[in-house]
C-alpha cells in the first residue's frame, strides 16, 4: 500500500538514480552511502513509496528507524521513491537494501531477477493477517452498478505498478467482459488518494483504490464524506504489501533486519521501549497500521496467478 507516482508509462524506462528522492539528505549522501553499505559497511539504505500525498514520509518510519538502527547498529538512510520503478531498480543496483514495495512490485522484481527476500507486511491490527481488497469505486448516484458499467467510461486507475490499483482491477475487468484495451478510457491518477478523489470530483466516472481509503483514511481527513462514494466491486484478498531485505546483505544482518520487523515493529513494543517519543503519534509506516507481522515468497503467489490470468506486460517488465 506504498503508493504515489504522477507519471505515465514512460516513467518506468528510468532508473533509479534519477527519480529516487532522499527525504532529509542531498545528493552528495546518496553518493556516499553507496560506498559504504552492503556486508560491511555502516550504512544501510531504505526506501519506500507513499500510500498518498505523504508530506514527510520519512517521519511515518521514524520510530522503526531508530529500531532498526538500534538492532543492526547501522546508520539507515531513508529515501522516498516516486514509484515502485525506482525501488526495483535501487535493489537491482545494490543501491537500496531495505524495501518497501508493493505485492505486484515485488513480484515483478523477483521475476526479473531482482535477489531480495520479503521478510514481513504491515496489519492495521495486532493478531490480524496481512493484506487488503481493491475496491472499484463510483461516485454515490451513479447508474454504473458494477464492474459491467465501467465499459465505455473514463476509469482512474492509480500506476501501472500497483496491485490494488492497476493489476488486479484489470483481472477484474477482464473477468467482467470489459475490454481493458479498448474498452475503458483509463487515466493513471498517480495515488490511491487521487483516485478517489478523482471520482468524486467527476475527473472519473469509476476508479479503483484500497480499501482503507475509500473507508477510513479519506473519510479521517475529512477529503470525502461518509457514504460520498459507493463500493461497487471488491477484489479478493490481496496479500500484504512487503518489506524485502536484500539477499547482497550477510545472513547474521539479514536475519537482524527480519527479526526487527517481525517481532519489534509495531506500535506496542515501540512505545514501551522508548522508540515513540512526545506527543506525537507513534507510526510504523504512512499508512496507519499497527506493525509488521512475518510473510515469505510463497504468500505473493496469489498475485502471480493473476499475472498469468492478465498477461499484463508490466508482470514481467524488468
């Protein structure tokens, strides 16, 4: 659910040296840090996308930082990427060696070779399992009542790289009858926030989004009104968006890094041990979930499936 890219297609020609943005750090310390991360070095570098119009995203993961810092005695070097792209590319590269991708764009970054190993997913609830629904959207008032009436219509999608918002509302079309090269007028919002907001202003007749948007985190800040927008289709159950450690790194670190997320990043712990300070409210990620939890290559198969029911080019895009 790490999402925010304001580009078409073309963006994901580029590499990642020239759309990857460090939150906090100039150029210079990108240039630096390339030195001297990786198996012995003292640097490590994270990167993540926005779920939305994040304006310091690095602060969202300030407390797992400090953890992480405190656990591998490495000094982490946050960076927000513009797309999921840039993340792909930064772990090809050696550049990033902790990610937080999307499921779609952790497949495709295993797929094209990529030697990363997720190691845990954000839940919104301590117990709970990791992972969401799509939501295709309307505008409350709409005649279009299911995926059927998205035929014909300006449909928000949010970037070629999200699974909740591009690859599986494609699954969903196609199974629909809709005709998802012709058949739709798509427009790639750039956010799940934008998305929504898209088909509330009309930009969009139909669009799609993750759940939590459309039903909590819009409606929090007060963007869309409770029952603005009406559900008229849900996914199934997408797996949870994953933190992926580069394989590059040494075993001992690697199992530091994994051990971290699975059983220290969630609010519980960073609270009672000092990691949350001040009145500020104590975050694990941007988009509002209590902590991370363990997932492995074989829970992303789901969406390798529906790779093989779409055939989209971007599942095998390297």
């Amino acid at each position: 659910m790490f999402l925010v890219n304001r580009r078409d297609l073309g963006v994901f020609a580029l590499g990642a040296a020239s759309v990857l943005a460090l939150a906090g750090c100039g150029s210079s310390a990108a240039s630096k840090s390339s030195t001297s991360e990786g198996k012995g070095g003292d640097t490590l570098v994270m990167a993540a996308v926005p779920a939305e119009n994040s304006t310091d995203l690095k602060a969202s993961y300030g407390a797992v930082i400090k953890l992480l810092e405190k656990e591998t005695g490495k000094k982490i070097i946050f960076q927000t990427a513009t797309n999921y792209a840039a993340v792909i590319e930064g772990q090809r590269s050696g550049k990033i060696q902790i990610a937080g991708y999307g499921p779609f764009s952790y497949v495709q970054a295993k797929s094209s070779g990529v030697k990363t190993t997720p190691v845990a997913a954000g839940v919104e609830a301590k117990g709970a399992r990791p992972g969401y629904k799509s939501y295709g959207i309307v505008k409350t008032g709409s005649p279009i009542k299911d995926l059927k009436g998205f035929a014909g219509k300006k449909v928000c999608f949010v970037d070629p790289n999200s699974t909740s918002g591009y690859l599986y509302p494609r699954a969903g079309l196609m199974e629909a009858g809709v005709d998802v090269e012709k058949g739709i007028t798509p427009v790639m919002a750039g956010g799940h926030d934008a998305s929504v907001l898209a088909v509330k202003s009309g930009q969009c007749e139909a669009g799609f989004a993750y759940d939590t948007m459309v039903d909590k985190q819009l409606v929090e800040k007060g963007q869309i009104k409770k029952g603005e927008i009406t559900t008229v289709w849900k996914s199934p159950v997408i797996p949870g968006s994953p933190v992926a450690v580069s394989d590059d790194l040494d075993a001992d670190l690697k199992q530091k890094i994994a051990t971290a997320f699975q059983t220290m990043a969630n609010v519980d712990y960073l609270k009672a041990h000092g990691f949350c300070s001040g009145s500020a409210k104590c975050e694990v990620d941007d988009a509002g979930d209590w902590g991370f939890v363990k997932v492995d290559d074989s829970d992303y198969d789901g969406v390798r499936k529906v790779c093989d029911v779409t055939k989209d080019e971007q599942c095998v895009k390297s």
